[in-house]
C-alpha cells in the first residue's frame, strides 16, 4: 500500500484527505504514526474556521497533542475556541489542568463558568464510573478503540446475560453519566403526549423485565439438536419506529426462529443496540443463552415486542455510559447501520444477523405484506447453508 507522505501533498490534496476521509484502515494507522508537525505547519496558515474544522478530523485520526492544538488558537475567537474545548474533550483529553487554564482564557464570565462546571462534573464522574466498573465488573467493559467507516471511534460496551442481570444492574443503582444526561429522558413522563408516542412507567417497565419469572415453566428434558446457530437480533430501533412495526418485527422474529428449530438448530440469541454520536459509540449487548428455549424467546419478545423497552431500559443504559459528547443528550445517538454495526460486532457473512425493522421493510401496516419483504430482505435459507459450517456445531 502506498505510504501516505503529506510533504509531497499540496494543501488542498491535504485538506481533501481530512475532509473527505479517503483512507483506508491502514492508511489511517500511518496517519497516526506521521510528523504531525506538517499538519501544524499547514494550520498556521488557516482561518480559524478551516483550522478548526481540520483539527476536529485529525483529533477523530488520533491525534492528541492538547497542548500544541491550543497553542494554534490562542488567538482566535472566543466562540472557536469553546467549540475546540469541546472537541478537545470529546477527542479523550484527561490534562484537567490543561483544560482548565485554557478555560479561564475566556472572557465571556458565562461562558467560562458553564465549561468549567462540565469540566468538574467530568472530573467527578470519572470516579463514578470507575466505581460502576467496580460494581459492575461483568457488565461495563473498559471503552476501547475502533476503527471503522475510516475513523477512530471510542467504543462502550456493556454486555447483559439475560433480562435479570439487566433488572439487577438498573435496581443497583449506577452512577448516571449527569455529565450528559443532565435531564433523563428514559425517566421521562410520557402521559401527556400523543397516544402513540406514550409509555408505562420507568418503573413498570423495569419490573416487568423479571415478572413471574419463577413461575414460568421450565422443560425438565433436554432437547437434542443438530447444531447450535447463533442469531443476532438489532434491537436498537430507530426514534421513528412505531409500535406496530416494532410488534411485527417481534412475529417475523418468532418465524424465524421456528423455521431454524424445524431444521434442528438450537437457537442461542444475542440482542444488540449499538449507538453512534460523532467519534463515540455506545455498544450494548445481552446473550440469551439460558438453557430454556422458551424462556429465551418470552425474553426476546419483551425486547423487541414494544417500544417500551428501547425508550425505557436501553435508554438508562445509555445514561450510565462514560461518554463525554456533550451531543449525546440531543438524541441518544442514532443507530448505526448495518455494515458497520457487523464491524463493531466481528460478525461475518456467515453469522445470522437481523436487522431492525426499518431494513427488513417492515412498515407496520400489513403483518403479511410486511413478513413478505422482510423475508425476501434477510433470505434466511442463504445463512441456513452456511450454519451448516458453524463453529457450534457438534
């Protein structure tokens, strides 16, 4: 592969590599091992906007050198250099002391005092989390790097076994990220909006994730299958989603998944939602893989059946993340689609991914026509070939 050398590039070549991220995964490996000291150099001669605009796209690329990105915009205008704090932030800056005296620079008495408020509230919070780490040892990872879509994001993972760990985790009482979610909207009471956009309690809600679940019962005997395949359900639905389609997308789901046990699969299913704002992705996870079939797929439908789940539970998920875009609060991040969800998740053709119902076509006006273009969209027998092959296979 070519090696990417900026003093060779004329500055427009530069600016179009930046803007327009025309570089591969390794590319942007080399990128982050060049001089950077060429792309400062070009800075200089940049407006404040353009210069900001670049520093944004090589923060995304990993650079970190805070000290240096300031000292290009001591000079600038006040409200450039609040959107480069933020970015700043964002990007994974921990020089507090740093960031504090390029805070109190500001003029702007209201101004200043705001960012330095977030920042202490950042600061605080860092020791909250580490606290839910500690609690919660199983369930948050330790955010990690992933490139993907030819940028460097920031990925939080939290990984759930079954709805009762989800329940226990959400009555345990984990530190919300108040840093972001200074309003929490999965709390929110949705009574006196429009009918389809109204939802039970948090607290119902949250109950009925194990509600009589031990009084359901449980098949003494032991099926025996053929194979193991694993399906990997999308479950983090769109904000215009409706009930309806999220209610057809549970019976499509339910087919499915009766079609595979006709052919002798076992069935294991993981549920996901990953979330996307700017250079953060928030990644959760929960494996239903309890030994009882039937409780596996009661436990899906409670995930997938209503919107009461996503605009609840996954939502007080989110608010216990450690993410410090402060855009997270506008919209809990939009979905990612479905290539670059696969990436995150390492899956391969070869693994049974669905996707959320607006892929699949499902609109939620007509259960036939819509179980029609989801079944065309997915061509189930395609996977149904390949689990043959399955690594779970006995």
């Amino acid at each position: 592969m070519k090696k990417i050398n900026i003093e060779n590039m004329s500055k427009e070549e530069i600016l179009q590599l930046l803007e327009e991220s025309i570089v591969s995964e390794e590319e942007l490996r080399k990128i982050k091992d060049t001089d950077w000291d060429n792309y400062v150099t070009l800075l200089k001669s940049l407006d404040e906007f353009s210069s900001l605009k670049m520093i944004r796209k090589m923060l995304t690329i990993g650079y970190d050198k805070w000290k240096e990105i300031f000292e290009l915009s001591n000079k600038w205008d006040e409200n450039c250099k609040e959107l480069l704090i933020h970015e700043v932030i964002s990007a994974g800056c921990k020089d507090y002391k740093l960031l504090k005296k390029e805070i109190r620079r500001i003029k702007n008495i209201k101004e200043k005092k705001e960012l330095l408020s977030y920042l202490e509230k950042l600061m605080l919070y860092d020791k909250d989390y580490s606290e839910n780490r500690e609690k919660f040892p199983t369930i948050i990872g330790k955010p990690y790097k992933k490139i993907t879509d030819h940028q460097i994001y920031t990925v939080f993972p939290a990984t759930f076994n079954g709805l009762k760990e989800v329940h226990e985790y959400l009555t345990n009482n984990p530190k919300i990220n108040s840093v972001v979610f200074y309003v929490l909207w999965s709390k929110y009471n949705y009574s006196n909006v429009k009918p389809e956009f109204s939802l039970k309690s948090y607290e119902d809600v949250l109950n009925e994730l194990v509600d009589n679940e031990e009084s359901k019962t449980v098949n003494q005997e032991e099926d025996v299958f053929n194979d193991t395949i694993t399906l990997y359900v999308n479950i983090g639905y769109n904000a215009r989603i409706t009930a309806k389609q999220a209610e057809n997308y549970t019976k499509f789901l339910l087919l499915v998944i009766n079609r595979l046990k006709e052919q002798g699969y076992k069935v294991n299913i993981v549920a996901t939602s990953i979330m996307k704002q700017q250079n953060e992705i928030i990644d959760i996870t929960i494996n239903l893989n309890d030994k009882n079939q039937e409780k596996n797929i009661q436990e899906l439908c409670k995930i997938t059946s209503t919107l009461n789940f996503m605009r609840r539970i996954i939502l007080s998920i989110i608010e216990t993340t450690k993410v410090v875009n402060y855009f997270w609060f506008c919209t809990y991040g939009t979905p990612l689609d479905n290539t670059k969800l696969k990436e995150i998740k390492g899956l391969t053709d070869n693994d049974l991914f669905i996707p959320g119902p607006e892929s699949l076509e499902i609109e939620g006006n007509n259960l036939e026509e819509d179980i029609e273009r989801a079944n065309n969209n997915l061509d189930l027998d395609k996977y149904l070939k390949k689990a043959t092959k399955s690594p779970y296979k006995k």
